[in-house]
C-alpha cells in the first residue's frame, strides 16, 4: 500500500486522525516516540530553516530535501506536508507534488492564499479568485497518483467561507481545511457545508481557533486534526529556561545521570532508533499508535 493510501485508509477510521507539527529532524525524532503521525509545518519550518516568520520565504527545493531526509528516518509514519500556495505558479506546485510523491510523503495541503502569504491565524489574509485556486487544485489533483490533497481555504468573510468550503468539497481533494476557524458554531457551520468529506482542524497555540480535545473534535466531525506548533513552542520555552537557569549557575551545567534532565546519552538513543527503523531491533519501542 502507497504511503498516501494508507493516510487515507487511517483518515476514513472512525475518530480523529492527530499529526504532529515537526520542524527539524530533532523534533520529529520526538514526535516520532509518542504519534504515528507527521505533519510538515510550514510555521515551523521557515522558522528552524530560515529563521524567518511563514510569510512566504520558503524555497521548494528546501522543503522537498527536508521530506526526503524525514522519510529516510521514518519509514512507517505518516508525513502530511504543508506546501502553502504551491508556491505561486501550478506548474511548481505540480512539480513539487510530483517530487514528494516520489520522496515518500503522504499527502499535501494546498491553499487559496495570495502572496505575500501570511501564517492561517494572522490577520491580513487575502485569497486568490476561488476560479484560479481552483484551477490550480485540479491540476494538482490530476498530477498525483495516490497522494492525499488537502484543499485549504484562508477565506475571512463568512459567506465566503462558506462558498469556498463547499467548492472545495466538490472537488477530488480528499480532506478540506478552513483555517483560523474561530468558533466551535463555525466549525459545526463548516462540517455541513461539507458534507460528506472528510474536514481538517488547525490547532495552533495562541491562534484564533478555540483549543479543543480530539474527543471534541470527533464529536463535531472533524476527521484529521494538525498540530502545527507543539514542538517549536517547547523547544523555545525550554531553551529559553535552561539558558537562564546556565547563566544564573554561573555556566555550571546541571546534572543528567538519575535526573530528568537530557545528557549525552538520552540524546544518542533517540537518534540511533533513526538508524535501526527500517531494520527495527527485536523488542524495540518505535512509536506510540493513537
């Protein structure tokens, strides 16, 4: 089974589907000890790559060679990639689409954004003619063999999201998302314009969407739920108060063997399962399933 097929084939189980939001090959070495799932972030990758805001500095090339390197380290996980407007043109974005295909992801989300892009949950969004997206969906979806698509509308007016969110679900995309949905009413709204398509929800810390549980999230019909930030933002904190907390010591670094702390050790096991995946070693703990 294609790895798209399989994405789609956990999506249509019943529940809500979780990816986690990674950014770096140290993260996802995480992620990968507690979910099954991936989900490319593009907050998170311009963020760790570039050390820019997702405003649209992200380069194809760069993004397509992070899915490859994550692919080769987990060869059994979902990877759900973010792929923004496919990068302006749809020939590129086919061409990507194409490209990660053959690297092993699981699906892409496609949106409707104008350039400049700005992150879902930023004010100032524009959206391009729903004509034009639409165009650009079709030729996306008639370039991919197996490969999950996620139509996603950044529509603000209500009406407007409405209108897109069911053009979208009258497509061969697979999943639709509209992000910064502000309510738990407009999610409801959103899930029966739909109909029967399978819906993504955006989770992202301190974004317009209300912070709900996966339970929550099935209960309202929402089939795949992306996690965008949990890593990046407690890597920042965690950083943030170990450098405090060295400086405070006065450089004195603290004690890893019988304590919580990470050392040397801990670090390298977590990498070295990145090595023995495709060959995995009897009795060891790969992932968690969800």
């Amino acid at each position: 089974m294609t790895y798209g097929n399989k994405l789609r084939e956990q999506i249509a189980k019943p529940g809500t589907t979780p990816l986690i939001g990674v950014y770096d090959m140290y993260s996802a070495s995480v992620a990968a000890q507690h979910y099954d799932g991936m989900f490319v972030s593009g907050f998170g990758f311009a963020a760790s790559y570039y050390g820019l805001p997702d405003i649209g500095f992200i380069a194809w090339p760069d993004m397509v060679a992070f899915v490859q390197r994550l692919r080769g380290a987990f060869p059994r996980h979902h990877l759900l990639v973010d792929i923004d407007d496919g990068y302006v043109d749809p020939e590129v974005a086919c061409h990507v689409v194409e490209s990660l295909e053959r690297m092993g992801a699981s699906g892409v989300i496609l949106e409707d954004q104008k350039r400049p892009r700005r992150c879902g949950h930023a004010d100032g969004k524009q959206v391009l003619p729903l004509g034009e997206y639409l165009e650009k969906l079709d030729m996306v979806l008639a370039t991919r063999k197996d490969l999950v698509v996620v139509a996603r509308t950044d529509a603000t007016e209500e009406a407007d999201i409405i209108r897109r969110a069911r053009a979208l679900a009258a497509t061969d995309a697979d999943v639709v998302l509209v992000d910064g949905v502000r309510s738990v009413e407009w999610i409801e709204r959103i899930r029966e314009a739909v109909g029967g398509k399978p819906l993504l929800f955006n989770q992202i810390a301190g974004g317009k969407s209300p912070r709900l549980s996966l339970s929550e999230l099935t209960d309202l019909g929402v089939d795949v739920a992306i996690y965008s930030t949990p890593c990046l933002f407690a890597a920042h904190k965690a950083m943030d108060t170990a450098l405090a907390e060295l400086r405070l010591a006065d450089g004195r670094l603290p004690a890893a063997d019988g304590s919580d702390e990470v050392g040397v050790r801990e670090s390298t096991q977590l990498l070295a399962k990145n090595i023995t995946r495709h060959h995995p070693v009897p009795g060891a703990r790969e992932s968690v399933s969800v």
